[in-house]
C-alpha cells in the first residue's frame, strides 16, 4: 500500500484529529489478539508502568542520592567504628542501627532501580512488537479497502473527506480535503437526508439511494453509512460505501418491462425446474390449462398438463431430442382441468441444469378452421375441375358451329360472290372476321385454362433468350416496321419455360401492337433494383392508357382501347398475371396516355 499522497490511508490516519487513527487502532485493538496480547498480561499495573516509569524512575535516583546524602551526614555526625554493635557484645548503638538501616535502605532503592530500568526494557520492547502488529492489521485493512470494487471513503465529523479508496478515486477523482457535498453535488451544505449525516448524529447503518452527477452524466448510485468508534466508544468519523446501481436499476427495469411483457402475451409461458416442476407461469399459460391463476400450478409437475399416452411420447421422444438438440417445436396434446383433451403447439428450449422454458398456444381453433380449409379446398378443386372441363369441352364443341359458319361463309363468298351486291359481301366478311375472331378467343381461353391447371416445372429460364426469340418472330410477321428493340443480355429467371414464354409473347406483343402507330417506336426488356429486389420490366413508348383504368388492365375480357384500333381479345394480360403468380411473384403496371407504359414483374431469381 502507497502511503505517499494525502488521500492514503496511513495519512489520513495522521490528521491534526487523529480520528481515523483513533478508530482504526480501536477497531485493531478489539479485533486482534496478537495487538492486545502485553496489555493482558500486565493488566493495569503495566499500564500505569508504561505511562510513569519515566518519572519512576528519576524519583529513585533522586531517592537514592538523597539517602546517600543523608548517609554521609550520618557517619560525620554519629558513626564511631568502635561503637559497632557486636554480636558478642550485649551494647545497642543507635547510630550504628540507623547507619545499616539507610545502608538496606540504598540496598533496596538500587535493586528497585535496576527492576524498573529492565522493566521498562521489556515495555519498550512489547511496545514495538505491538506496534507492527498494529501497522500490519492497517496495512491490511488498507489493502481490504483498496481492494473492494465498491468506491469506500472515510470522512471527518465536520464531512471532509480523509481516505479514498483506489474505486472511489476513480468513481469521483481525487477528493481528500474536500466536503462530500462538494465531491458528490458541488454543494455548500449537507445534503437532505445525507445517510452519513444519520451515522454521525445517531449511529447505525444507514441506507439511501440518490441521484449524483458523474463525469457529467446523471448516475443512480446507493449510499451506505456507517459510524465509526474510538477506543471509548465516541464517534470520530464515518465511512461510506458508494454503489453505482444505475446499470442494475436499468436492468430490474429491462427485466420488469419484459415480465409485464410475458404477463401480457397470449401464449402461454412457463419455466420448469430440473426436476420438471412449475416454477413460474404467466396468466395465459394457466388460462389454456383452465386454471384461474398460476398458483394453481406452481410446484406441480408438467404431467398434469397431458394425458398418459402424451406423457409417454414426450418421455420417449420429445425430452431426448430436447436433450441432444438444446430446443424442440412441435404439436402435443394437451390435458385441460376438466379432462378433456386438446391440441396445443409446443415450442421448449433446455436452459441447461436449471431447466425448461416452456412456450404453449392453443391451436384448437387453428386446427377447426384448417380442416374448414381443407374441405373448402377439395370442394373448390372439385368445382375448378368441372369448370375447366366445362370451359374445354365448351371451347371445342364451339369450334364446330363455327367452323361451319366460317366455311359457309367462304364458300357463300366464293361461289356466289358475283351475284351479291355490296352489302351482302360486307355481311359475309363480317360472318368471316367475327368467326376469326371468336376462334382467337376461343384459343386465348383454352391458353388461359392450360395455364391455370397445367403442371408446372422448375428449372433456369434464359429470359433474354426467350424475348430475342419472341421479337425476331414479330419481326418476321411483319417485316416493314421500324422498331428499336433493346433487350438486357444475361436475364434468367427460376421457372416454367412454356409458362414464362407464354407471359413475354403477351407483354412483348402487346408493346409492339401499340407502338405500331409511332415513327421511332421504342420496346424494352430489361432489370431493375427495387427496394432491394430485382424487378423485371418491360417498357414502350406507345399509345399508353389511363392510370385512373389501371386495375381493369388485368381483368379477363377488359380493353382499355377500342377495337378497331388496335386488335384483341383482353385475356393476355389476365393470362400473364396469372402465370406470374403461379410462379410466386406479382406485376404492376404504370402508363400516361401518348407516352407508353411500363409494365413491372417480379420472378424467383436464378441463383
């Protein structure tokens, strides 16, 4: 332990006051034998020794020298040699008896002397040996206290702050000399409610959590005080221990925001202890057992909660998988408090020898609608499948009246044409265009019905491909026009290729019907990022359309332009949203009337 610098323990001991000193010493007084051990074996004639020999010792050499004196004086004045009393002689001489009387006398003071003299050898000697002890116990309570994480002070009665710890330095910096209201709140006066106030005034420990400003930031800390004794039993200062409990009081604040947050859930959440019983479950987790509260269940075990056969299944095979993989997810049956049983999904996860976390939702209501589902299903599927035998058969069976009405037509045309004035033959091309017409629709219809039921494959589609071949065969019919086709190169895509065929015949077609009216037409096929997605486009300048019609675009048999303008039957774009859609992605459309339109589509990517 350091003891250079005012903020030492060893310093702080050595104040004007002592009071530090006087506690510490109290305390290692109290507390250690090996500090205590001279004082007991001499008792109070020791003390009292160890206070005065000094002064007893200088009071016998002043005895001595006054009894030598006196000696002297003695033989000039009485002492005779020939009056010394003899043994064999029967005379008494009372010079003689007073001159041995002071000689024992000088005797006995030497002898007192020379006891005093080793005894206060052997003092000193205790003295010191007790003195190390002492400054060993303080050099170990300085090392306990610099030791401890918490930030510890001692301060004076008056609040001056005497001792740091090395926590305590760092906590506030260096303090020693100042008041702990000026460390803590750079205030003039005690704080309200100062627990070390309560420690000096009353005694006892106090306790008190606060608000302090650290290092400029707001810390919630806990205050603990306490007196501290002299040898006599008189409070001469205070220690004071500082917790910082703000990322504490910030956690049991995290900590009750997500038990309120477990209290409020819908599932039902349980912990079980190593020996599978309900240690803790929330409201919800009782209510789908039907329990009213949780302490209807706590201490009881899980198998409460299912039936036997569950029981053995989770057993066998739920809790050994749950051991080897650290979680399982599943379905199990659960037992409700009446007995009867039902469908629950199950989500446990091992918090090693502590435990279980326990998740439970009540899938009863979940199992009632999909099996609604389920039947609804097969019922759509039955009546999709009569609808597209329907739709096909009445497809092909009006193929037949109306190649009879065509071929009528043509060969009223052909045979009888000269005899037919110009209305008739405007009757009869009508009969041929609108037979044309209804066969094109008859085989959008059937494509739009293979569409819809016909198995669909997987595999890398070349996109780019795919349209390079579309616009070379609509170059190909019509040879004559002048149009700039950019087509991004690399485009693949994950899918059905026919279906995906299908899709760019509609949208590249369409784009080049309605550029058909433009000098410098312009179609493109290309790749953007959208929102972090790849988006494939499809882009002209034509005729456009209306925003305000956008959603009938897609709509089976809706034309956004007229007939004699431009050609068609309005199930491409029905077909192409359904192709998109079978392949899991969507499309939009965006247009202005005169500038073009834009169509967007998205599609599995390849990877």
């Amino acid at each position: 332990m350091s003891t250079s610098g005012s903020g030492s323990a060893e310093n702080a001991l050595a104040e004007p006051e002592q009071a530090a000193d006087g506690c510490l010493e109290g305390d290692t007084s109290r507390g250690g034998s090996s500090a205590r051990a001279p004082e007991g074996e001499t008792g109070g004639a020791t003390r009292f020794l160890r206070r005065n020999l000094d002064r007893l010792a200088l009071g016998g050499l002043v005895l001595v020298a006054i009894l030598l004196f006196f000696d002297a004086m003695t033989d000039h004045l009485f002492l005779d040699l020939s009056n010394l009393p003899s043994p064999f002689s029967g005379r008494q001489n009372p010079s003689a008896i007073l001159h041995v009387t002071l000689f024992v006398l000088q005797i006995l003071s030497l002898l007192l002397i020379a006891h005093l003299l080793c005894r206060q050898g052997a003092l000193r000697a205790s003295e010191q040996k007790a003195a190390a002890l002492l400054r060993q116990d303080r050099a170990k309570l300085e090392a306990i206290l610099e030791g401890i994480g918490d930030p510890i002070s001692i301060q004076a009665p008056d609040f001056r702050v005497i001792y740091q710890n090395r926590a305590h330095k760092a906590f506030l910096g260096e303090q020693v000399g100042n008041t702990c209201f000026q460390a803590y709140r750079n205030s003039g006066r005690v704080c309200e409610g100062c627990p070390l106030d309560e420690s000096l005034r009353h005694g006892g420990i106090h306790r008190r959590e606060t608000i302090n400003l650290v290092g400029g930031e707001e810390r919630q800390v806990e205050v603990t005080s306490s007196p501290l004794h002299d040898a006599a039993g008189r409070i001469v200062a205070g220690i004071e221990v500082v917790r910082d409990v703000t990322d504490r009081r910030r956690m049991e604040e995290s900590l009750r925001r997500q038990l309120a947050a477990i209290e409020a859930s819908i599932d039902g959440i349980a912990i079980l202890g190593p020996k599978g019983e309900l240690q803790y479950l929330n409201q919800a987790h009782a209510k789908i057992f039907g329990y009213e509260c949780p302490g209807d269940l706590l201490g009881r075990s899980w198998r409460t909660l299912h039936g036997d056969g569950e029981v053995s299944r989770i057993l066998g095979t739920i809790l050994p998988q749950l051991e080897s993989q650290g979680e399982w997810r599943g379905e199990a049956t659960g037992r409700h408090r009446d007995g009867t049983l039902f469908p629950v999904e199950v989500s446990l996860g091992s918090i090693g020898s502590e435990g279980i976390v326990c998740v439970v939702r009540d899938i009863t209501n979940r199992k009632r609608r999909e099996e609604e589902i389920r039947i609804l299903n097969e019922y759509l599927r039955a009546t999709n499948r009569e609808l597209e035998t329907f739709s096909f058969s009445l497809s092909h069976d009006l193929r037949r009246p109306l190649t009879q009405i065509y071929l009528s037509a043509q060969a009223l045309a052909d045979d009888y044409g000269g005899g037919l004035d110009d209305n008739g033959r405007f009757f009869v091309r009508a009969i041929c265009e609108g037979s044309e017409n209804m066969e094109k629709l008859i085989q959008a219809m059937l494509v739009l019905s293979r569409v819809t039921r016909s198995e669909m494959g997987r595999e890398e589609v070349d996109l780019s491909g795919l349209a390079t071949l579309v616009t070379d065969s609509l170059r190909c019919m019509e040879g004559q026009r002048e149009a700039k086709i950019v087509i991004s190169p690399g485009l693949k895509a994950e899918g059905d290729p026919h279906l995906l065929q299908v899709a760019l015949e509609n949208l590249l077609g369409n784009a080049w019907k309605y550029t058909a009216g433009k000098p410098c037409a312009l179609i493109e096929f290309g790749r953007e990022e959208r929102e972090g997605r790849g988006v494939f486009f499809v882009r002209d300048n034509g005729a456009g359309f209306d925003m305000a019609l956008v959603d009938r675009l897609f709509e089976p048999f809706q034309r956004l332009h007229d007939a004699s303008t431009f050609a068609g039957n309005g199930v491409g774009l029905a077909t192409v949203q359904r192709i998109v859609e079978r392949h899991g992605g969507r499309i939009w459309a965006e247009g202005e009337p005169g500038r073009g339109a834009t169509f967007h589509f998205t599609l599995p990517e390849s990877s």
